[in-house]
C-alpha cells in the first residue's frame, strides 16, 4: 500500500533524485489516506468502462464487506511491506529474500475460509506490491513466485480458493516499482517510460488473461507518472476488453468505478461508490512486533459506518511469511463474523441512514427500518434524541424479544432491556418507523425547555 499522500510526498521528495540516479542499477505500501477523486477534464471522452458502471458495480456495492490481503517477499523479513524502501534497502541485497519465502500450499485456501467466517463477500490480494515481485508466474520477469522461493503461481492458489468458498476475486497491483530498473528512471527518461509501461501493461495483461473470470482490479500508487505517463485510458481499454464485468478502482489517476480513502472513513457524495480500506493493526505486510490489534466490536462499527453511508469496507490480513495468519486477526474476524451471522441483513444491501448521532451507538437503515447498534451497553434503557418520524414497534434483534418504548417531541426511549449486553460484542435493536427514519438534533436543542436557559 502507499502512505498517507502527505507522507508520501515528503518522502519522495527526499528521495526521489537518488532513486533516479540508482534507477540503472535496478534501485529502488499503506495507500494515501484519502485519495481525492481524479477530476475529468472538461469536454473529455468518456472513460473505458463509464457506460456500463452501475451494471457492474451491482454485486460490488451489495457486497459491503471484503478481505485484503498484503502478502509478499517483505513478509520474510517482517518489518511491513516498506521495509525496502524505509529501510533503504538495494535490490542486490533485497531480491535474494524472494528466495527464502516459503508459503504453505494451503495458505490461500485458509485465507479463504476466514473471509467467508468473518461474512466478506470478496477478496482482493496482491499480485505485485511495490516491491516488484510477482506472485504470480508471468514471462516477463523471472523475479515471480514460479521462478523464485515459493516455486509455484500463489495467485492461482489464492483464485482457485476464493472460488471455493463463493467468494468474488480481485487483484491488487502496484504501478509503482522499486525492483525495476525503470521505475523511477521512467520520469525522466522516455525510452524507460516506454519499456516500463509495456512491461506494466504486460503483466496486467496477464492477470486478466490467465485466471478466469475476475471481479476486481485494485491498482495502487501511479508515481511517477501520471495518466498520459501510464497510458491509463489504453491500459483500462485492455482491462475492460479482457474482462468486461470487471469493477476497477481510481489509483491509475482515472476516475474509476470507486474511490479509495485510506485508513479512515470518508464518504463520497453524489452517488458516487466508494471503499474504506483499513489495517488490522497499523501494518499492511506482515510486521511481527506490531500488536495495535482491532478488536472484533471495532471492525463491526467500521464496517457499521461504511454501510451507513452506501459504502464498502475493505479490511487487511498481512500473512506470516508461511502464509498464517497471526492469531488476533483470526479471533477478531470470526468474532465479527459470528455476530454477522445474527445481523447481517443489518449491513448488507441497506439503505444510506441519516440517523447518526449517538455517544454508544450507530446506525443503519433499511427501508423505514432503523437498526440501532449499541457498542457500549448502558444497560436498562437507551434513547435516541431528536427522531422526526413515529416508532410503531422495536425489538431485540438476538433474541426476537419486543421492546417497550415511549416517544415524544425530542426522544425515544427504549426500556426494560436486560442489564446485560444480549449480543456480542454489540447488541442490536430494530426499530420500525412510520417513514424514512430522520434525526434532527438541532430541533431540540432549540426548542426543549432547559428551565429558561
């Protein structure tokens, strides 16, 4: 993945001149956190793709919930997925750890199982990150998993195991390359920008060629180029020609089909399809002394926000170099997916929800219904301030049990609940309403009585 666009910028311009001068000799992720769209020029020709997006975004915006997974040659050396580049790392000394990366067999299809545990509809992994290496066996280089440690295609592997568990599959791929020795001389130099845009174009060409049908294109990080650099409109009207159903991310300085913010949650407006990807810690590759862990009640209110406001959430395993997962991932995602097997219908194909405001809950909506997801039980009772529509009934969602309520202009209260949470780690309440629910605090605190204050 690639930094923060902040962080990034500062970086490459500090590093930037040398890598050009190292770019002969082969020199050398966490994406920007909130990439802005990719404005269209005035009177341009529509992009490849644009005529068909909503048909094709139709099973990805259902979706709402995928597993991504940063897996590479920096796993062996489980400093995160930047090592080569932070640590400052030649190629000569770097591409001899492609050798020692041993991934089990099995990996992928464990990989597999946990997403679907966990309730993802999809997965994307990826097939070349900033490192250059391949997972995949291509011709066009031999610094791929066929020729190198694992000895065998991981891609195909980790393809065929999504389809096994009905899971819809995406590719990563990073534009950006520190092993190439045109990846950072291809700024300045036309001939190197030529060879390293067919090279690039190549490989995606493979991608799309080798393994079937393909749901997802996830590209990251265009430096040094920009669109007219890359080609993009040529390379998208390859991507689309070979795959047709394809839905294709806003990272090769197109529009896209969806916008990608970084480690927080920014909605797009407008109708505009958008995905929150997001660490399980704060590493995307593997780093072995990184224990900041979310917890399973944080990813369910990450994936409770984005589903509020019509979006997905993308969330990232990073593998051990033998492609295991660490241990708190795997407890934190089959907890949340425990929970999803309850409260699904609470997330997925639901409606943008207005209501929002609460210190120990969120919200989602589906039609007139409004589930409340309570993340910190108060016990005995909760309220919602400011609802502008009527409740005609509530209940609890684990248990099916009616709950007591009464309304007036400024609040709903919900009592009689048990002292204890009835769900983990969040205990949801399904409240039906006479019309779209709406909340308006503003209304009261205008107009509540507050002893003449």
């Amino acid at each position: 993945m690639d930094r923060s666009s902040f962080t990034r910028r500062k970086l490459l311009k500090g590093t930037g001149a040398a890598m050009l001068t190292m770019a002969a000799s082969g020199a050398p992720g966490v994406m920007p956190i909130a990439p802005a769209q990719t404005p269209k020029p005035e009177n341009s020709e529509p992009e490849p793709g644009e005529q068909t997006r909503a048909q094709r975004l139709a099973w990805w915006r259902a979706a709402r919930f995928g597993m991504f997974i940063h897996f590479g040659v920096y796993s062996t050396i489980g400093r995160h997925e930047w090592v080569m580049e932070d640590e400052a790392i030649p190629v000569a000394e770097y591409a001899p750890h492609a050798t020692t990366f041993h991934p089990h067999a099995g990996s992928p299809r464990a990989w597999a199982r946990l997403a679907k545990q966990a309730g993802m509809k999809y997965m994307v992994l990826t097939t070349k990150h900033h490192e250059g290496f391949c997972n995949f066996d291509t011709k066009h280089t031999e610094y791929n998993a066929a020729k190198q440690g694992p000895g065998r295609d991981v891609v195909r592997e980790y393809v065929e195991a999504a389809r096994a568990e009905g899971l819809r599959v995406g590719f990563y791929y990073s534009l950006m390359d520190w092993h190439h020795p045109d990846g950072a001389k291809c700024a300045t130099d036309e001939e190197a920008r030529q060879r390293f845009v067919e090279y690039t174009h190549g490989l995606i060409r493979e991608l799309l060629t080798n393994y079937g049908k393909i749901d997802v294109l996830w590209y990251d990080v265009a430096w040094p180029l920009d669109a007219k650099g890359w080609e993009s409109i040529r390379m998208n009207q390859m991507v689309f020609e070979l795959q047709p159903e394809i839905v294709v991310n806003n990272r090769n300085k197109l529009t896209g089909d969806f916008s990608t913010p970084e480690q927080r949650i920014v909605a797009e407006t407008g109708g505009r399809a958008w995905e929150s990807c997001m660490t399980m810690n704060d590493s995307w590759g593997y780093q072995a002394a990184d224990d900041n862990w979310k917890n399973s009640r944080t990813i369910l209110r990450n994936l409770i926000t984005c589903a509020r406001d019509d979006g997905n959430y993308l969330l990232n395993i990073g593998p051990k170099p033998d492609g295991s997962i660490p241990e708190p991932s795997v407890r934190a995602l089959r907890e949340a997916g425990e929970w999803l097997q309850t409260n699904s219908h609470t997330i997925y194909e639901t409606d943008i929800c207005q209501v929002r405001r609460s210190n120990y809950a969120s919200f989602t909506r589906k039609g007139n219904t409004l589930f409340m997801h309570v993340h910190f039980w108060p016990g005995e009772y909760v309220a919602i301030s400011g609802l502008r529509v009527k409740v005609t009934a509530a209940k609890l969602i684990k248990t099916g049990e009616p709950v007591t309520f009464a309304q007036d202009d400024f609040r709903v209260r919900f009592t009689g609940l048990p002292v204890e949470a009835p769900d983990y780690p969040l205990t949801t309440i399904a409240i039906e309403c006479d019309a779209e629910p709406h909340q308006d605090t503003d209304y009261v605190r205008i107009n509540k009585p507050r002893m003449g204050v």
